[in-house]
C-alpha cells in the first residue's frame, strides 16, 4: 500500500529542474537561472534526480493520469458520458487543434524526451559506481524510446504525413526541426534506443522494493515487440521481430506469466488490485498511490459517486462493447457493471444503479481500491479532485506480450492457439482450434477494454476503423435509475460517424501552438 520512493522524491527532483530553469520542450533550449548544465551535473544525486525527473509527467494529468485515454475514447469500447464539447471532437474527428484535453500530451512527451536527454548528455561523465550509471543511462533510454513511442504512432504515418521530430542529446540545441520523411525513421530510433536499454538495463526482479517503478528489461524488450506491431503495418518482415522479442520477455529470467490459479471467477479481477502492482503480469505501468498517479480510476468512476466521493463519470462501456463477451466470458463481469450486479462499496455490498451514466454502463475494472471499509486516506485519494487509488494503473500486461506473438504467428499463416487459449483460459472460456485473426480481434478487445493498450489504434493498423466507425453505438436505459432490476430499452448513444476518414484520421492532428512554435507542417486533413 506504499508507494514507491521514486513518487515521494519527486516533487523535490522537479524543484531542482525548475530552480535550473531550463525549459523542456525541443522548440525553447536554452537553460536559464542560476543553476546550469555546468554547475548541475556533478554528483551521483544529480543523476538519480535527473532520473527521477524523467517518471515526474507519467502522471500528468495530459498524460496518463487520463490524457491518452480522450484518445481511446474515439473507439467503440466508450462514450464521454459527460457533455463535453472538446471530448465530443475527437470522437468525433473534429478536433481544432486548440481543445485544452489535446493540446498537452505532445508537448509533455517532449519534455520527457528532453529529460532523458540531460542524462544522456551528462551523466556519462559523472565518477559514480558502473551499475548505477548503467542503469540510469537505461532508463533514459526507455524513456525517451516510451514516448517516443506514444508520438510516433499518434501523429506520424509512412504516408504523406511522416514522422515527428527527433530530438536526441546530440542535436538537442539546434535551432529548428524537421518531420521525417516516414515514422519507420522514428521506429529505428525508438528501437535503437531500447535496444541500448536492454543491455543495460537490470531484471525487474533485481530492483529492491524502493525502486519499483523504475524501468527494467523486460519493459525494454516489450516496448521493442510493440513497435515492431506497429511498424509491421508498413513492413511484413517485422511480424518475425514481434514474435522474437515476444519470446525474448517470456525467458527473460523475470518470471513474466499471465496471473492464471485455474480460478476464473477472481483471477482475471485481481490483476487490477493493488496486491498485483508487480505481480508476475506486470510489465509497465503508471504508478500510483492516495497522493499521486493516474486518475483514471476516479475519471471513470459514477459522477459523485453515489453521494461517497467525487467520482468524474467518464468513459463508459458500451453495449457493443457488453455484447462482444461470449457467454461465459468471466472477463465481462470484472470489466463491465450492469444494473443489479453486486460489487463492493466502501466496505458494503451494493447492486449497481446509476442516474448519470448515458450508456447504463460503467467500467469496474479499477473498483477494487473502493471496496474497502473507509477506503478515504487508505486506498483512494482523500481530494476526488485527483481520485487515484493505490493500485497502478497497466499501460502493458504480460498478456498483451502473448497476444502481440499470437498475432505476429496468425500474420505468418502459423498456427496461434496455443497463445490464444492461454488467455481464454483464464477467462473461463473453452479452447478453440484453428483461430484466426477474428479470434485474435476478439481477444484484444476484450481483454484490454479499459486500458491504454488502444483500441482506436488497434482499429486503425487493421483497416477496421471505417467499418466501425460508420456503425451507430448503444446503451440501455432503465426506467427507474434507482432500482436494480428496472427494466431498459436500448438506445442509440453515439450516432455513426460517417466522418470518419482514414486517410486523414489514421493519425491525429498535433496541437496548434506546438505548430506555431516548432514551423513542422501540420498533419494532412485536419485543418
């Protein structure tokens, strides 16, 4: 229940950066104040805070304390469910380029980006013990790789639009970038860098328990599989890469496995409980506590939360997205709250009713912290203006490693059950023979609904976003909100969006300040 030293330093770490002065976005270098780049860098706790201070916007909340998630919403998983004009433009691709939600995640990636330059820049000089070093200069890698990571594939293509900006601590003072022709340059370089970082980089198993958070090798060569997916969307060849590094997290010495004890009913559930932050399925994640993390539990907890605490409302399930689970399927009922389903609140058992949610829906994948008797101070946030909970939020389970390979395999015309049972099977569903990437899509969405694997993005590398996208969306609504087994029609919640163009849409639009600032051309379509 404690959160990580890494989170309880880091504040500090960030008033040394500001007292530095040195802005962090690639268009404004030049460091300011008192302290400089040749008075800082000197000590072995000026590298660990420069380290530290690359984890500090993980947590932001344009980031993934629930920024990436405005994104995912675009998909068919999710409605707003809220009335918020600047949501309601990227569901439905009409963005500006001005809306506050969408303005910060690019230029916040940057600054992280920047960070893990000043280390890689300066701390190689610094007389400190080799491991340390090594696996300081290993988290700046991956770091810089993750975001990069994140940019490149919101905002670039290997069409007319190219890649982003790269920014290394070689060229980091000059005075103007360009995009790359494609993003398949900005994928050499992600994999470059990660590459660089699974050398150096310690088992997760050999951090000590005040450094869990920090980056480790088999978040290395997860991401290193994951943008070999991507970029196997432009270049067939890559899908042999997926499944090597895929092979490469599951013997990495670190014990990575899907949580699975033959008991369906709980196992799937218990891999969002805080007992499993770092449990066998994690790879990476946003870590979090009552003090700081994402907030994406509380974002898609009921509006006020029953009268208890200041859930926001957001982000609710779909019919469609209810109706994708076979029966049987012990995954719906850990992702998904209908009218009448018991769940813990605050130490009670409750039946789930709700006079706010538009689709009768919510997500209850990230409830457990809130059943806990007087969970307030203890396992959530005491301010429900930044409701986080003990439990870190999963940017990449060990299962998406196994989906990841079944994918690359069926890509290949190679047989993929075995990979694809291991995942039913945990669900409580009966193995299937022969699956085909039906199965695969099936499998993807849900097991990840909820979370930042993307579904959007997933829709889009497999050319099914147009077909989707022009199919209305659906909820139930109950006659009586307050009674758990009133009776429900079903209702259109989203209009099909008919202006959907994946042409233009395949990637969204970059903020419009950060195109004023930077001179980099604008992505085709948007504006």
């Amino acid at each position: 229940m404690k959160n990580i030293r890494i989170s309880n330093i880091v504040a500090a770490v960030i008033m040394i950066f500001t007292a530095w002065g040195c802005s962090d976005s690639f268009t404004d270098l030049t460091p300011k104040g008192s302290a400089t780049e040749g008075n800082y860098w000197q000590t072995q706790d000026d590298a660990l805070a420069g380290a530290n201070a690359m984890y500090y916007y993980m947590k932001d909340e344009d980031m993934f304390a629930r920024g990436f998630m405005w994104y995912i919403n675009a998909s068919d998983d999710m409605i707003t469910g809220r009335n918020n004009a600047r949501a309601d433009a990227a569901v439905n691709f009409t963005l500006s380029g001005d809306e506050g939600y969408f303005s910060w995640m690019y230029p916040q990636s940057y600054k992280i980006i920047r960070r893990a330059n000043d280390v890689l820049a300066h701390v190689p000089s610094i007389e400190i013990e080799t491991s340390l070093k090594n696996r300081i200069l290993g988290e700046a890698y991956f770091m810089r790789a993750f975001h990069y990571f994140w940019l490149a594939h919101t905002y670039g293509d290997n069409g007319p639009n190219g890649g982003v900006p790269i920014v290394t601590e070689e060229n980091m003072f000059q005075d103007h970038f360009t995009r790359p022709a494609s993003v398949v340059e900005n994928y050499e370089h992600i994999i470059s860098d990660l590459e660089k970082a699974v050398e150096i980089l310690p088992l997760f198993t050999a951090y000590a328990s005040a450094d869990l958070g920090r980056a480790h090798k088999d978040a290395a060569l997860a991401y290193i599989a994951k943008t070999y997916l991507y970029w196997a969307q432009y270049d067939n060849s890559k899908w042999d890469k997926v499944i090597e590094y895929c092979d490469k997290v599951t013997n990495s010495g670190s014990g990575r496995k899907i949580l699975d004890t033959d008991s369906p009913a709980t196992d799937f559930g218990d891999v969002f409980t805080y007992q499993q932050n770092y449990g066998p399925e994690y790879i990476w994640s946003v870590v979090s506590g009552v003090d700081a993390g994402s907030k994406l539990p509380g974002v898609m907890l009921e509006n006020k939360g029953w009268g208890d605490y200041n859930g926001w409302g957001y982000y609710q399930p779909t019919l469609e997205l209810y109706n994708a689970y076979e029966p049987g399927d012990m995954r719906r009922s850990e992702t998904i709250l209908e009218f009448g389903q018991e769940f813990k609140w605050f130490g009670e058992t409750r039946r789930y009713t709700s006079q706010n949610s538009q689709s009768g829906f919510q997500f209850n994948k990230y409830m457990d912290a809130y059943g806990y008797e007087n969970p307030v101070g203890t396992t959530i946030n005491p301010n429900g203006n930044a409701p986080t909970t003990i439990a870190n939020v999963p940017i990449m389970r060990y299962t998406e490693i196994v989906l990841m390979k079944a994918e690359a395999l069926l890509m290949k015309s190679q047989n993929a059950d075995a990979e694809i049972n291991m995942v039913r099977n945990r669900a409580g569903l009966a193995p299937i023979t022969n699956a085909g990437m039906s199965d695969l899509k099936q499998e993807r969405r849900v097991e990840f609904a909820g979370e930042f694997a993307n579904r959007h993005f997933d829709l889009v590398r497999w050319g099914d976003a147009d077909d989707t996208y022009n199919m209305p969306l659906h909820g139930r609504d109950h006659a009586d909100k307050t009674d758990p087994d009133s009776p429900y029609t079903v209702i259109e919640v989203l209009a099909a969006r008919s202006q959907f163009d994946p042409t233009v849409h395949h990637v969204w639009l970059i903020p419009n300040d950060d195109i004023a600032i930077s001179g980099i051309p604008q992505n085709e379509g948007w504006n």
